[in-house]
C-alpha cells in the first residue's frame, strides 16, 4: 500500500500502532485531507473512522493517539477501498467492495459518536461487471470527480454535477485498461494532481505486468499513452506524487515481484522546447507531447520508512 498524508510530522515524532477491531483482514487505511481522521475497512464489510486525539496533534512528543468515532456496515462483500473526499465538497467518504458496488458516504456531525449512524448513504453505483479493487477521488480543481478500477478490467470516471446534491453521479468516462482480465487480476488507479496539466491518470493493468499513463485525446476518449516498465508482477498499487514545485512528475508504483519503483515523469512538448512540464495547449486543451519517463529507483529491502526526491 503506498499511502500519503498531508499531516506534517516531525522526525522525532512517535509511531504507534493502534488496534483496529475489526473482524477480518483490514484492506485500507486512508488518512483524511488533514491527516487528523484515519479511516479503515476490512473483510467484515464494515467501515470505521479514527480521530487523532487532540492532545496528540499538538504535542509532537506524545505518542499518537487514535480513538474511533464510528463503525458500520457498509457493503455485502470484503470492502477494497475507502477515499475521502477533498473538504471543500464536505465529509464524503467513497468506499469500493467485492460485491461490485461503490458507495458514497457524507457526514451528519448531528448524529451521537460510535452510533453506526453518523456516515449515511447517499449514493450507490453498480455498473461494474465484477470486483471493484481501487477508487480515487479526483483533485479537487476538477471538480467532484471519483475513478474506479474492477476486475472486469475497466476503468470509470463518475461525476457530481451538483456538489450539494452528492446523491446523483453521472458516467462521464470509462476505458479498458487491461482486456481480458480476470477475477485474480490486479487494477490500481492514481490521478496526476497538478493543476498545469490536463486530467490523466497511472493505471497499474493486471496481470500485463505494467502502468500506463491514460489522458483524454484530441476526440475527448481517454487513451494509453506512456507506459512504466520493468515490472515483472502484477503491479498492486500506484501514487502519483504532489508536484511540490518539481520541474518533473514521479510516480511510485508496489509490484508483486517484491519491489517499490519510482518513475521520475518530464514532459517534452512537440516543439522540443527546453521547458520541462508546461504543456502546449490546443484549442481543445489537449496536451500536444508526451513524458519522458525514467526508472529513478528501485528497492526490495523494505527498510526505510521515507524518501525525498
């Protein structure tokens, strides 16, 4: 699992592990947009969300502690993934399951803590054939946006018009990543978050054994255009790093052959210009290039913790 937080944490800062009570395998852990709230899901078809205890926010030298503020359950199978959603669209949390639905989940702050109350559904998607393994909310310039991977080997992007009516999601995209696919098939998804680029995303395809980078084209169809060798599995997780003032893009991909890759992205326009990551735009605001894309590094140790590129 390959997970970022926007919580910054000293270097001396404690690492605790908490006991998740769940009653099965836990699939996902996910932080919120602060780093404050931690949710989890597990085989026993129920979410739960965690609070960072306050004291342990502010002082850095306690050990993080983390409290749970609900449990419920969500689907009728093992549930995959849980997203949240960014706060400018409210407490909305997104959730994927083997019983090849999507739920989405908003808030009610009115209902008691720990009553199995407080998260309500609000919308339930069912057009997948299949499993549904991974879920991502889009950045949040691109509105409210939600990309999902199944095993049928498919990849769909839905849509919230109305952001204060979150109960009505529209298909505004959908693409085969990986043909063929089976139940036993791996898919991942992870958006490109920088706001100087058109929308695209890294697709880890099953038992292809590789990431591909799919972007909409000239005719509006989201197409494969670059693809992340040298995998030799499955590749079972994807995330696209923040830009953080980087003249380049890189993207981490975990790998059933036991190894965590990096890919250092730049982007080289059809003039060959020397400015790395600006996009020369179409009238139709369709990149016109393609990235370059590098093995930056490659590790099986499983020892460090952080790395700064």
């Amino acid at each position: 699992m390959l997970a970022q937080s926007k919580l910054n944490t000293p270097q001396d800062a404690s690492f605790a592990a908490f006991k998740a009570d769940h009653d099965d395998v836990v699939h996902d852990v996910e932080y919120d947009y602060y780093g404050k709230r931690i949710a989890t899901c597990s085989s026993d078809q129920r979410i739960k969300v965690w609070r960072l205890k306050e004291s342990s926010a502010i002082d850095a030298e306690m050990t993080p502690e983390w409290t749970t503020v609900d449990s419920w359950k969500a689907h009728d199978g093992s549930i995959a993934k849980v997203a949240w959603a960014h706060p400018e669209f409210g407490n909305v949390i997104a959730s994927c399951s083997l019983d090849r639905t999507v739920k989405i989940w908003e808030e009610h702050e009115n209902e008691p803590l720990n009553s199995g109350r407080r998260w309500k559904l609000k919308a339930t998607i069912a057009d997948c054939k299949a499993m549904v393994q991974g879920i991502e909310f889009a950045p949040h310039h691109l509105g409210l946006k939600l990309a999902t991977c199944s095993a049928d080997g498919w990849v769909r992007i839905y849509e919230a018009a109305d952001i204060m009516n979150i109960a009505n999601w529209t298909l505004s995209g959908e693409f085969e990543a990986a043909p063929g696919s089976k139940e036993t098939d791996q898919l991942c998804i992870s958006w490109c978050p920088s706001r100087l680029q058109p929308q695209q995303l890294v697709v880890g395809c099953g038992d292809q054994n590789v990431a591909r980078i799919y972007r909409l084209n000239a005719n509006n169809q989201w197409t494969a255009f670059e693809h992340l060798p040298k995998h030799l599995g499955q590749v079972t997780d994807v995330a696209w790093a923040p830009n953080m003032g980087r003249s380049y893009q890189l993207i981490a991909t975990g790998c059933k052959d036991n190894h965590v890759r990096f890919y250092k992205l730049t982007w080289e326009d059809a003039s060959k210009t020397d400015e790395a990551v600006r996009l020369a735009q179409t009238t139709a605001g369709i990149a016109k290039g393609k990235w370059r894309v590098e093995l930056a590094s490659s590790f099986n140790d499983h020892q460090s913790e952080v790395f700064l590129f």
